[in-house]
C-alpha cells in the first residue's frame, strides 16, 4: 500500500460505499444522540467555504459519537420560504416553487461533498406542503390558546412602490427599491403572544449548557426588571399621569416628566400656548425608529405647558413631551431624575431644567456635580425623611412603601414584546384563518390542513398594503367552517420564522400524516443534544423556537420544554482579506473547486485548522495547501510502517496514548484547530522515530476518521479493519503509558478553582496559559490584569 495518496479515487468509493452501507443506522438498542446542524437558506447563489464550517464542525461532532457507540441523529433541511425567492419571481416571472427547487438541488449535491453522515431520509423542505400543514396546525393550536390575535400596528409603507416592506428593505430609512423615504402605515396584523412566556423564556436558561454570551443576550432582549409605577397628578386636573421606573428611591430628584409624543395625555393636557409646538414635534417623531430615538445624543423636545405634582412632597415639576421616551414601554411616560440618569442629564442640560442629586457616594452633600451619578450607590440625601438611607436597600424597599403609601404599585416589565406574525407577501405559509361576518375569525378546521398556497400570476405586493394572494378572488371567497355564511381567506403569510421554529421536531418523524411528531418517537429521539450555527441567530431563531417547544409541551404533544440542550456557535469565515465574502465584492471562495483539487478530507480539515471554531477567520489558500501536504505525509507514513510490521516499544506507546489523549482532550473542549495541529506534530514525531507499530498506526487511523472520514475509512481498513472505522471504538488512552509526558494542570480564575487542562510537561508558559484561556472560553469575564503560571501545577488568570 505505498501508491500515493489520490483523494478524488478514495473519496469516490466511500462516498458510494457508505451511501449503499450507511454506518451510522439506529437498532433500536443504541441510545440516541441528536446533532443539529441550523438548516440553509437554499439560494442560487449556492455554499460558500463559509457555510462549509459550521456543518464540518457538527460532522466532526456526529462522528465521535458514533464511535462511542450512538445513534446519532444528523440530519438536514432545507428554510426556503421568504423574500429573495419572491424577489426572483417579481422580477423574472418564475414560480418561486419553481427556483427554490432548482436552487435546493444545487445546494444538495453541494452539502452532500461534505461528506457527512446526514439521514438524507429525514430530510425537510418547510415549503412542502406535508410538512406546512403543521406549521399551519401549530399556529391554530395557538389561536385556540388565545396565544393568536388580531392587532393594528403600524408598518413600514412606501408611499411610491405603494407597498409594506419587511424591515430588511428599509435602508437608512429609505425604500431599497425606489429610494423613497420610507413612511408607516397602520395595518391589521396577527401576533403571537410570546409575552405569555417570558418568564419561562429566562428562567428556563438556567438549566442550558449553552454560551454564556447567548444567554446574556437572550435575558437582555426579555429584559424583565422590577420597579414600581407611580402616580403623578396634574396641577389644576384631574387626570393623573402615571411612570414606571425601576429607581423609585430616587424619587424626590425628579425635577420634571417627561410623556411619549404618543401619549394619550399629551394632546389633553398641552396648553393653548404650545400646542402648535407639541403638534408639530409629534409629527415629525412619528417617522423616526425606535433605535434612533433611544440613541440619539442631542436630546429634542418640547414643553407641554402643564405641570405634574410629586406624591412624596407635593413638589410641582413641569411635564415635557420627548422621543427618547418610548410609546411601547412601560408606560410611555418617566419621572426625570437628572442627577442620576445619562438620558435625563442630558435633556436637563438642554433645556435648562433644575438637577437635585439624591444619592451621593459618601453621604457627603453633592453641590455642583458636573456629570450625572449613574452607579447611583450610597447614602440618600435631599430626600426628607429618607435622608441617611442606604440606597441600595432603598431601592429595593421603595416599591412596596409607595404601594402602602397610596402612590402607585409594585410592578415589574419587559423589554420583550409579542411577536408581529404576518407578512403581506406571498411565499410563506398562508395563516389559517378565515373570516366570517358572523363569527368572526373562525380557524381551518384541522382536517382541512394544509391549506395550500395557491398559484397566481402576480406576485407584486399589491397598492393598500395586502398580500399578493388577496387578488385571487376563487381562493379567497370561501364558506364559514362554523356557520356555512359565505366568507373570506385571510390573505396574510406567515413570517420565514414560522417554519424554522419546529423544524428540528420534525426531523426525527419526517414522513408521519397524523402528528407532526408522534409521542412515541418525540420521547425516543428528542430533544437536541447539540446545535451547531452561527451566532446571528443568538436571539431570535433560538428564542422562537424555545417558544414553540415550551407551548407545545404544554399542549401535551412534547415532553420536555427546553429544544436545544447545548449549542456551539461557529465564527465566520471571511474573505481572503479579512472581510465578510460577499458576491459584490467578489471574494466568495467556493468549496467545489477546492475539493476538486485537494479534495473533501483537506477541506474538512482546513476548515477546522484554520483558527479556534468559535471565532472569525480569514481564508488563505496556502492553508489547505499546507493540510492537504500533511494528509499526503501522513498516507505514506502509515503506508511505509504498517509494511515493516515492527513491533511495539514504549516510545510508540507513548506517541499512541499520547495521541489519544491529546486528540480527545481537544475534541470534548471543541478545540478542533488545535486537535488538526495535534496530528501534524504527532505524524512529525512518527516520522521522526519512524518504528510506528500497527496498532499505533491503526488508531492513528482511527483518530483521525472523525475529522477526515474517507482517508480515516481507507487507511483503516487497508491496515487490517474489517468493519467500517465508524463502527469500531473510541480509544482510551492509557495514562501510565504517558505519566510522565503530561500533566494535569488546575485553572484558576482569581484563585479559585475553574477548569483543568492536561498538557505536555514541557509545553511552553505562552502555550499554557493559551489552553487554559481556551478551557475557560467565555467564562472569562472582565479584564485580565495577570497570568501566573506556576510549572506543572497551576495557571492563576487575575481579572478586575
Ligand atoms: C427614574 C430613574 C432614575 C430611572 C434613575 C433610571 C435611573 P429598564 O431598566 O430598561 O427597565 N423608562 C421607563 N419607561 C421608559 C420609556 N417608555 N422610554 C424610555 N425610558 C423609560 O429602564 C427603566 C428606566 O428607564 C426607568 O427608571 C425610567 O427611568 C426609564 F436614576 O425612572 B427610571
Ligand atoms: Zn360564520
């Protein structure tokens, strides 16, 4: 076996092989291991090497598992509802049904050179109407719940192209098509009512193994926090205006209010005087986005004319209206405390208004400060009888007091708000809901799922803002399911999310007409044990999807209610430069050309050796080029020394349970750039001693399946295998071989103990305290100020 390495022979025959013999297949005795790969958007413009990380990792991941003896469920979708496929259609007349087929072909022949062990079986397409029946199903299981409602909301109009654009056709607040500013308009919508479950939604983090990172952002976007609402009167009326605000202990600093342009009050409270003034303000706040009105600097606004009087000491301060308060939170109106508050600050500095601190650091008197106390921790001041009080107990306290006080209630809020569900476009899901004069919104009955989407011959968002779907007169006229009356389809769709936030159910009974998972096979298969995609979907897709899981554990079709047990978030990988590949800018790398030249296996491993997984790397040619000569070094080394039959030393045990430590060690840690450069040292240290024994060639073999199937396959059976190498075991390394080769090593953070990693004894200081900074990943948090590392024993990382 000394002929050279030819990747595109090798890889040929196992690709067929496996596809006639598949390795990985389920006896019904295994336990289960369910690895998810966050499923492709099948565009024509097909999978860059980018792409290619994500579901490599996962393969890699898959196939350690199945070494260790599990079934591993592995499979792939395709997310092909939305907007580029309905653009295509616009502008070319095809059916989108039509290019999203011929798009999910290419990228299918495309995903299958990764060579994984996907389950081409389970495979899902979320615009089949076999699998949109239950997308449709779900949403009236919802309405049934009341989870399901009708709403007016305002949405983004051009008033030229005459049309609702999704948020993603806004740039800079201009149409993406004709340029012209974009405007809103006030349109029926359906939403879901995800608010229900947001206190399940954070606390159920808890229990994940996923980044810290991911969780901090989705308990930032819940954004629950306790305070209290207070009740202001008005000087002279009767209305009363009422704030949230979670410093309620900073209560005797409000030195004046401030109302949403949109609020209620502000056209009953706003005097003769500034009417024309408060007019003119809420118009123009009308078209700015929430992002830019809380972000905005140079604070804008207006005074009503009227004043508000404190509760706690009668103090009478001037309501003004501004767009850095928000309609849609809390209440749309704050108390100002300027002293503590940047926003406040700010404003009060604008327009002059009077700043009274009332917590100050050292329980000194606070004259003259210069810039707001925003940690907002100390000793009360200027707050009669709560002079002297720690504010921190305060703060807690203070809500209750109000509320004994006759002030207002304890309340608590969320950033999180229900979810706008329909779309007024045409390739999605139609919303199953028909609406009767009589009854109302009346849902498909369930054995008249799915209702399809029909043909139409324009796909141009039509001019009052509907769907393009309204214009088909025959489908839209139909019968009332509960009274017989004639009524009308809704003509909405159902927004991309719909589809992926239950798909990964679906997978494990892809073919079932009855349920959209049977009970039986739900208990048996779910939920995931890893996920694995990239970090842009940190907040919605998961949050979604942990929504869907949690509602329908409690219709009784789940038995658990958290989806995704871990998650692993690849980087990107970017152009040659260091910028995002992108097609305008022509520096997409594509994966076909480079595994027609070094093949898939050098791919898979450039992919994985090209920078630690979680974080952004630039492609180099000179890389896979570089993996591609290893793999070669490596072929003929294990071709050479399995001919010379030599026996097994206590060097080659060593090299061999050094390997398999090194190897499983960094493959648990997900350290995959470093477990590729781990085989290039070990082959450099087998080349070196060049008296390799079978075995150890043999489970080097072994090792490297995972990350390099075919080659792995090959060599393994070329070396004496019978069975597939996927079938055989994970090796265990024997430590007394290599007691004095490596070393375990404690990882403190501050002293205290946060991790062990096992490393050669004579690996460099740098080196060391880079694997421990490995180990400890995002649970490092603050500002490394020293790294101690005592030789052999510890790594201490101080942080501040
Ligand atoms: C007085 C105060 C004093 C406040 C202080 C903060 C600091 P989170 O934590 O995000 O819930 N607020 C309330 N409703 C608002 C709205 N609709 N638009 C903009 N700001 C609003 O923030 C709650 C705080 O944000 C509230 O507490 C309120 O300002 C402001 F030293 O009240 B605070
Ligand atoms: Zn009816």
């Amino acid at each position: 076996m000394t002929e050279p390495y030819n990747h595109l022979e090798i890889e040929e025959k196992w690709r067929r092989n496996w596809e006639e013999n598949p390795v990985n297949v389920n006896d019904g005795k295994k336990s289960k291991y369910y690895c998810l790969d966050m499923f492709p958007y099948p565009s024509g413009a097909g999978l860059h090497v980018g792409h290619w990380r994500g579901y490599v990792i996962s393969d890699v991941w898959s196939r350690y598992q199945l070494m260790h003896g599990k079934y591993v469920i592995h499979p792939m979708g395709w997310d092909a509802f939305g907007l580029p496929a309905e653009n295509y259609a616009i502008k070319t007349g095809q059916h989108p049904s039509v290019s999203t087929a011929a798009n999910i072909a290419g990228i299918k022949k495309q995903v299958k050179q990764i060579g994984a062990i996907y389950d081409w079986d389970m495979e899902l397409n979320t615009t089949d109407p076999a699998f949109y029946r239950w997308t449709q199903w779900i949403f009236v299981q919802m309405f049934k719940k009341g989870l399901a409602y009708e709403k007016e909301m305002p949405l983004n109009w051009c008033p030229n192209c005459k049309a609702v654009l999704a948020n993603e056709e806004v740039v800079n607040g201009k149409c993406e098509r004709c340029g012209a500013e974009v405007t809103k308009k006030n349109l029926r919508q359906w939403m879901l009512k995800i608010t229900a479950y947001a206190d399940r939604l954070l606390e159920g983090l808890d229990s994940l193994d996923w980044p810290d990172k991911v969780k901090k952002m989705q308990s930032e976007w819940i954004g629950r926090s306790y305070g209290a609402e207070v009740n202001f009167g008005l000087a002279g009326r009767e209305e009363s205006i009422t704030v949230y605000t979670t410093r309620p202990d900073t209560l005797w600093g409000a030195t004046f209010m401030v109302l949403s342009p949109e609020h209620a009050l502000v056209p009953v409270i706003t005097s003769p005087e500034q009417t024309a003034a408060v007019e003119a303000y809420c118009a123009d706040a009308a078209n700015k986005s929430n992002v830019d009105r809380v972000q905005a600097k140079d604070k804008t606004g207006v005074w009503t004319g009227a004043y508000a009087v404190n509760p706690l000491n009668n103090a009478k301060v001037p309501v003004w209206i501004s767009d850095y308060v928000l309609a849609d939170y809390g209440t749309g109106a704050i108390m100002c405390v300027p002293a503590h508050d940047e926003r406040d600050w700010d404003f009060a500095k604008k327009f002059d208004l009077p700043i009274i601190p009332v917590i100050s650091p050292d329980g000194n008197d606070m004259q003259n400060i210069t810039e707001p106390y925003v940690t907002a921790v100390g000793t009360m001041i200027n707050s009669g009888s709560w002079n002297g009080m720690k504010s921190e107990k305060l703060k807690k306290e203070a809500p209750a007091i109000i509320e004994k006080l006759g002030y207002g209630k304890k309340t608590v809020n969320y950033k999180l708000r229900d979810w706008v569900f329909s779309r007024q476009r045409y390739w999605g899901e139609p919303i199953p809901i028909i609406h009767c004069p009589h009854c109302g919104a009346v849902p498909v009955p369930e054995d008249q799922l799915p209702v399809m989407l029909p043909n139409v011959e324009s796909y141009q968002p039509t001019d009052n803002g509907e769907s393009p779907l309204a214009a088909i007169d025959d489908w839209v006229n139909t019968t009332c399911p509960c009274c017989g009356a004639p009524a009308k389809r809704e003509t909405n769709t159902m927004p991309q999310w719909a589809g992926s936030s239950w798909y990964f159910l679906r997978y494990v009974d892809a073919h079932n007409e009855d349920a959209l998972v049977s009970r039986e096979k739900a208990d048996a298969f779910l939920p995931v044990d890893m996920y694995i995609g990239g970090v842009e979907h940190a907040v919605l897709h998961l949050l979604y999807s942990r929504f869907y899981t949690k509602f329908l554990h409690d219709i009784g079709a789940l038995d658990f209610d958290e989806p995704f047990q871990r998650l692993f978030n690849q980087g990107m990988i970017l152009g040659p430069k260091g910028i995002k590949m992108s097609k305008s800018l022509g520096n997409v790398v594509s994966p076909d050309d480079m595994i027609r030249d070094y093949g898939c296996d050098s791919l898979r491993m450039y992919e994985l050796f090209i920078g630690p997984p979680q974080q952004d790397a630039a492609w180099d040619d000179r890389g896979i080029d570089g993996v591609n000569r290893f793999l070669r070094r490596f072929w003929n080394l294990c071709g050479e020394q399995y001919a010379q039959d030599y026996p097994e030393t206590a060097e080659t045990l060593r090299i061999r349970n050094g390997l398999i430590a090194d190897i499983t060690d960094r493959l648990t840690r997900f350290n995959l750039n470093t477990a590729v450069s781990a085989f290039m040292e070990c082959t450099n240290r087998m080349a070196a001693a060049g008296n390799m024994d079978r075995k150890t060639l043999r489970t080097a073999a072994q090792l490297i399946a995972p990350f390099a199937p075919h080659i792995g396959e090959e060599l393994w059976q070329r070396m004496g295998g019978t069975d597939s190498v996927f079938h055989s075991r994970w090796p265990e390394a024997d430590l007394e071989a290599i007691r004095e080769d490596v070393k375990e090593i404690a990882v403190q953070v501050n002293g205290k103990l946060r991790g062990k990693i096992t490393i050669p004894v004579d690996m460099a200081k740098e080196e060391v305290i880079a694997e421990a900074r490995r180990e400890l990943d995002d649970r490092l948090t603050g500002t490394v100020v020293k790294e101690i590392y005592v030789p052999g024993k510890i790594v201490n990382i101080v942080v501040k």
